[in-house]
C-alpha cells in the first residue's frame, strides 16, 4: 500500500531485530511523517533478550541505522 504511514506490531517481542528493522522501514516511504506501534506485554511477561530487542530498536531510529542494529543483534 504506497499511501501507508502506519504500522502496528502486536507482540513485537516475539519478533527478532532484523524483523522489527524491516517492518519498520516498511512505512512513511514518503514525504509523509511515518509510524510503527510496537505492542508488547508486560516486562516481566518477556525474556531479557526480547527486551535487549525492544531497547536497541527504541534507540536507534536514524536513517541508516542498520549496520548499528546488525551489531546489537550480534550481541544479543
């Protein structure tokens, strides 16, 4: 869908990082402010490393961030 702005993960922890990257970029492929909603449980619901997923893709949102993310993933 071109139009698209918006995208919504429910479960996001259940996802890995080079999923969550690419769905990510999926969206706002335009001129047009984009969104990606990342639903998760509760912290204490999710394992430590789905969390580690959840904060290096929280925190790293700039263009051209993958090969960061990439070293995120490795360490995790």
């Amino acid at each position: 869908v071109p139009t698209a702005n918006t995208i919504i993960m429910d479960r996001a922890d259940n996802l890995g990082l080079a999923q969550l990257h690419q769905l990510r970029g999926r969206v706002g492929r335009s001129h047009h402010q984009a969104y990606a909603y990342l639903l998760t449980p509760q912290p204490k619901a999710m394992t430590k490393d789905a969390i580690k997923r959840l904060d290096a893709i929280a925190s790293l949102e700039d263009l051209g961030a993958g090969f960061t993310l990439a070293t995120h993933d490795l360490e995790i």
